[in-house]
C-alpha cells in the first residue's frame, strides 16, 4: 500500500537521512497498519483514511522515535485511537440488512448490488471466509473488536495488547474472552454450512 510523506504537515524540514528512516517505516509497517484498520473499520476506504492519518502521526514525532526501536505496540495504539475518535464524531447510523426488500411507493424491490470480481473463486472465496469474519467482528464493540483483531488476527500478546491500548492487563483478558465468545455464537451457523460443505 503505497503512502505518501504528508509535505502538508507542518514540522521542522527533516534531513535526508531522516526522510530515509520515515520512508523505511512506512514500508515495513503499512500493510500491518491496513489490516489493523481495515478490520476494525470494515472497508478499504476507511482503513485507507485511518492508516494515512497515522503516518502522519508518525511522520510528526518522527524525531521522537529511536532508530531501530520496535513500533508495532505504538502504531496499534495509534491506528486504535483513532478509530475510536472517529466513532465518536461519526453520527450514529440506522443499519439495514441487504437482505430485507427496498420498500417503494411501487412496491418492494430486492436489493441486488453488482459484483464487479470476475473470478467466482475469488467471489465465493471472499464472501465465505472474509466475509463471515469481517461481519461479525463489524457486530462486536469497538473495545472487544479491537483485542481480538490485535490477538487473534495480529498475534499480539496479552502483554503487548495492553500496552497497546493502555489497559490493564485482566481487561485485555476479559474482553477476549467476551468478543471470542460472541465470535463463536455468531460463526456457528457459518461453520455449520461449511462442514456440510456450503450444501444451504
């Protein structure tokens, strides 16, 4: 995923040695820092803004960082906060399933949306699998969803996800053993059909 210096930034001119370091940054961490925010937010575009705006972050304390220093706990807790900011300024939306007809003075019209993939593979592949997950991790809690993206999608420790979102270690605990409870109920019906081999 290719990421741009923010020049809008306003920060002391760096050297070229210090662009080099940021330059380096970006390419090691990037994809990990989409998939982060990818799923938490649920769509690209979102992960995309989320991502931009913590290398920008990075790009600001840049001076900050020591060379060589390890940055996955501090770039998890960026990419968090700022998810949970934007949950904060985002209205609060109504959800509606695709399922349910369109009601129109005509009448009900399903909603049939276009799938522009043409590999039906891919399709079935991303729609069973990615799908699945990426649903019911949009149902959990931000709190929940954010430790178990960060264990067992990440593989962060205990240890490392608490210092990540800066809580206790018996909470990182507890809210993993919740969001992996709620996980199971909600993929039961999926693993159900995929041991039947997709048959409903």
């Amino acid at each position: 995923m290719a990421m741009a210096r923010p020049h809008a930034v306003q920060v002391a001119p760096y050297t070229p040695e210090e662009l080099a370091r940021y330059d380096a940054i970006v390419q090691r961490y990037a994809r990990h820092v989409y998939n982060i925010a990818y799923r938490m937010t649920g769509n690209d575009a979102d992960a995309r803004d989320l991502s931009q705006e913590a290398f920008v972050r990075v790009y600001r304390a840049l001076r900050r960082v020591e060379p060589g220093t390890p940055l996955e706990s501090w770039l998890y807790r960026i990419v968090s906060n700022l998810y949970i900011d934007v949950l904060r300024k985002r209205p609060r939306s109504r959800v509606e399933s695709l399922d349910v007809p369109l009601t129109t003075p005509r009448g009900d019209l399903l909603r049939e949306l276009p799938d522009v993939e043409a590999n039906p593979e891919l399709i079935f592949e991303r729609e069973q699998v990615d799908g699945a997950i990426q649903r019911v991790l949009g149902v959990l809690s931000p709190d929940l969803r954010m430790v178990v993206v960060l264990s067992d999608i990440e593989g962060l420790s205990y240890e490392e996800i608490a210092t990540s979102l800066r809580v206790p270690l018996g909470t990182v605990k507890s809210r993993l053993h919740r969001a992996r409870q709620s996980l199971q109920q909600m993929l039961r019906p999926y693993l159900e059909m995929r041991r039947g081999g997709w048959a409903t």
